[in-house]
C-alpha cells in the first residue's frame, strides 16, 4: 500500500495507526498489524489528515492537523472509526505540528483546574 506525508502511534492493541494519503486521497487511517505484517483496517476521514500529528491520550486518537487546516480528528480503534471534534484547533505551529501527551496534574495550577482527556 503506497503511503506518503503520514503521522503515526502506535495504539494500545499494539497496531500502528497512520494518518496519511495515498494514490488521491488525503483521508486516509490505515492501521498495520506489525506481528502478521498485514493492514487490517482503513477508513476514510471527512478531513484531510495528511502531514498531521497522532497524539494517544488514554483510549483517543486525536489528530493534530497540518498548519494549513483546523479540524481535530478523533480515531477510535475499536471500531476504526474517524469523528471530527467539535473545537477548531487555533493555534501557532511550525509547518509540521509536534504533540506529546503528559499527565493532567502538571496543569492543575492553572485557573479551572485540567482534568486530562479519558
């Protein structure tokens, strides 16, 4: 399966998740199952998702989004399926977006508390 400009984690089932495109489609999560060297799931996005960031935060999948869109995507892998989130990511990134998830309680001095994303 030819795939280019992909983001990727690897899920907690130990597959490897991409946000990618390939021939046409810029839309694409393709999962890969390294043990039995196959790709046993693919699903179209609403958005594109090439040259976005996957960020693992407990059970969700968010995408991160290339500089030139805004719309976080949710990948849930237990039923590879992909949601856009309702908030629009307005923030100043590089050309390639970084994301690392870190406990909530390292921002539990801010105003409102941060309770994480379950």
């Amino acid at each position: 399966m030819p795939l280019c400009y992909s983001g990727c984690s690897v899920l907690p089932n130990m597959n490897v998740l991409l946000a990618a495109s390939s021939a046409g489609s810029y839309k694409m999560f393709s999962v890969y199952n390294v043990t039995s060297n196959n790709w046993p799931l693919t699903t179209n996005a609403t958005v594109k998702v090439f040259f976005s960031t996957l960020l693992l935060l407990g059970k969700r999948v968010m995408t991160i989004p290339h500089l030139s869109y805004s719309t976080i995507t949710e990948y849930n892998y237990l039923n590879n399926t992909a949601t856009n989130i309702g908030s629009q990511l307005n923030l100043p990134r590089p050309y390639f977006a970084g994301a690392i998830s870190v406990p909530a309680g390292w921002f539990a001095y801010l105003p409102n508390d941060c309770i994480g994303v379950q």
